[in-house]
C-alpha cells in the first residue's frame, strides 16, 4: 500500500518533494487538483467535495493506506468531515491525516509570541491558526494576511511578478511587531527565500520564516513510529507516482521546475461522489 499527498495543484509538489527525499523507502502517490485550483477562495462545501471525490480516487484506485492532505485550507475545510463521515463508511481502516496540527505543534516548540499567517482567504476565515495556538499558550497573537494572488502565480510560472505582490503582502504586517510567518499554503514555501528576504527589508532580519516543507517530515515519521500497524501495510523501495486532475505542458513544464527535475505526470479522472 502507498501514503497518498493530497494538494489542490502543483504547490504540494514542495512538500512531497522534501517528503520523498526524506523518506525515499516509502512510496509516495502526489495528487494535485488542477482542475479545480484554486481552493483557497471556494466555500467550504466546495471545498470538501473536491477534496473528497480526490482522497476517495487514491483509496480506491492508489490503495492508499494513509493519506496526508498537504492543502492547508482543505485541512480546515474538509479533514474532519472526512475522518468523521466518510472514512468510518468507505474505508475504516485506513486514515487521513492533515498539515495544521503539525504545523501548530512545531510553532508552539519554537516558543514563538506573535506570529503573522500568510494564507488562503479560506484557511483566514476559519481563525483556526488563531484558536489552536490560544489554546497552547493564550498570549500568543496571530496577524493574518491574505495572499490568494500567490497561488496563481505559483500555478502558472508567474515568478516575475511575485516580488511586487510578496512586498505588498508583507506590508500588511508593518507595526504588529511579529517575530515570525507561518507560510500556511502549500505554495507558499515556492517563494520561501524570496519572503525570507523582503521580510528582512520590510519586517526586520530577525523574523523566522516557518516553511511547512521542513516540517512535516518528522512529523510523518514519527506518526508512522508510533502507528508500526499502519507503517506495515506500508510496500518499500517503489518509485513515486505524480497524478493529477488537469494536465497541460505547460503544468508539466511547472512541475519539473517545482520538483526540481523532470517526472512524469499521470491524469486522473475523479468520480463525482455528489455533494
Ligand atoms: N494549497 C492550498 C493551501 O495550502 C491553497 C491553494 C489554493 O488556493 O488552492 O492552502
């Protein structure tokens, strides 16, 4: 059985890419709905059925044993419908994991105050990022600022554009007093080095950069550690599989230059389980 990496487009190929060098043993399936991306200004509705209809084509035809929704606003908007509704009724065996607690549990490790999310307008609205860091330590802040034009850009070799749009983002934190931002979009960690260095131009240069792609990979590992059930079911030693719901050479041309080389892309047609 394979461990599925769920992402609305191409932007979790970031993710899977520091994943699968982090554990090449294991056999990764990348999944990116580019048909329907972006999911981060979508109703939550929406956002469950896509994700749904996804997560349910790499069970059924992927075998996947476990899967990782890497979207954070898809993490927000479906994953606990998903454990709680439609995995006990389709595949109770297997799971669903998502990138928001890892996420926490690292920011709260870093003993940081005040901290600026950089994120989908959908992953904002829920305040979930604000709640669950309350709830660890009650005086810590948290400044959102949306940054939907990244994704797009990221999606569609816009690069050329993204220092303009990054510093006007960035500005938007001016006077919080932030020591830290979360990039809370699987797309974001594209632009990581770019942020990294206007945010010391406009922010200062002690702010910390909290990039989800060096995150996750021992929280995985250590999930698996503490799951040697899951962890068994689990096949060695067989190459990633790339799927995706659209694909063009112009994606394709995207995602070797994400990936860092070139991979092969397979299409998936989803079935439309209905709403
Ligand atoms: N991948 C999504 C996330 O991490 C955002 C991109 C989108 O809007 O589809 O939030």
């Amino acid at each position: 059985m394979k461990i599925g990496i769920f992402d609305s487009g191409l932007g979790g190929l970031i993710i899977a890419k520091s994943l699968i060098q982090a554990m090449p043993q294991y056999p990764f399936v990348y999944f990116g709905d580019t048909k329907h991306v972006p999911y981060g200004s979508r109703s939550y509705e929406t956002i469950y059925e896509f994700s749904r209809n996804c997560i349910d084509y790499l069970f059924r035809t992927q075998d996947c044993r476990l899967v990782i929704i890497a979207c954070n606003t898809a993490s927000i908007a479906a994953l606990r419908k998903l454990q709680q509704e439609y995995l006990p009724i389709n595949f109770p065996e297997r799971r669903i994991l998502g990138i928001i607690v890892p996420t926490l549990e690292y920011v709260a490790q870093r003993g940081l105050r005040n901290i600026g999310l950089l994120a989908t307008e959908g992953t904002i609205r829920s305040g979930v990022y604000g709640e669950e860091l309350a709830k660890i330590d009650p005086s810590i802040k948290v400044y959102s600022v949306a940054a939907p034009l990244l994704v797009p850009l990221v999606e569609n070799d816009g690069d050329k554009f993204a220092p303009a749009i990054i510093h006007e983002y960035l500005e938007k934190f001016s006077g919080t007093g932030i020591d830290s931002i979360i990039l809370g979009c699987t797309h974001y960690p594209h632009y990581k080095k770019l942020i990294k260095e206007q945010a010391c131009e406009v922010l200062g240069c002690d702010i910390e950069v909290i990039s989800q792609d060096e995150i996750l990979q021992e929280s995985l590992s250590d999930y698996l550690h503490r799951h040697p059930e899951i962890e068994q079911d689990i096949t060695k030693n067989e190459s990633p599989i790339f799927i995706t719901t659209d694909i063009t050479g112009a994606y394709l041309a995207q995602a070797n230059r994400m990936f860092g080389r070139k991979i092969e892309i397979l299409s998936a047609t989803v079935q439309n389980m209905g709403s």
